[in-house]
C-alpha cells in the first residue's frame, strides 16, 4: 500500500503519523487517509478538494502535476510526502 508522511511541521498543528492506505491515485489514497483525520484534511486541501497553496504533495520524490484532481498515480510503494511549500529570500 502507499505511504503517506506528513513533515513535521505539519504535525505541530495536526496530528497525521505516517499512514498507508490503498488507492492507485493521490486522491484515493489522501481520502482515505483522511476519512479518519478531517482535521489534516482541511489544512492540507481546500473547500474544493484541491492542495493548498501553502501546500505542496511529492510521490517519490516528484512534485505532483494534478494540485486540483489530485489524479497523480501511485503503486503500492510508493511514498506520498505531504508538507508546507516555503518561500522567501
């Protein structure tokens, strides 16, 4: 099953440990994480179901290209990491 972490920094406002869940896309596999934590749900995606703009999603090390559908396939191993985008300079 995929893996989804969530960085720390995240889990200094909501609790999300590391979790697997079944599904062959990013939204399959984030719904069903987050059926039991709406909390993370509603910091990590918007009223519509889309990544945050503070947000940014990785599979395996790549950037997701879908930040609305979140239609990105996964496969059983693959490691979903979920964390804050930061800018600056």
């Amino acid at each position: 099953m995929p893996r989804v972490v969530f960085t720390e920094n995240i889990q200094r406002h909501v609790p999300c440990p590391p979790t697997e869940a079944h599904g062959v896309t990013v939204r399959e596999v984030l719904d069903a994480v987050f059926t039991s934590n709406e909390r993370a749900r509603g910091y990590v995606l918007d009223e519509h179901g889309a990544v945050r703009k503070h947000m940014v999603i990785f599979i395996d090390g790549t950037m997701i290209r879908d930040r609305i559908t979140l239609a990105d396939s996964v496969v059983p191993s693959s490691e979903i990491y979920v964390m804050q985008a930061l800018s600056g300079g």
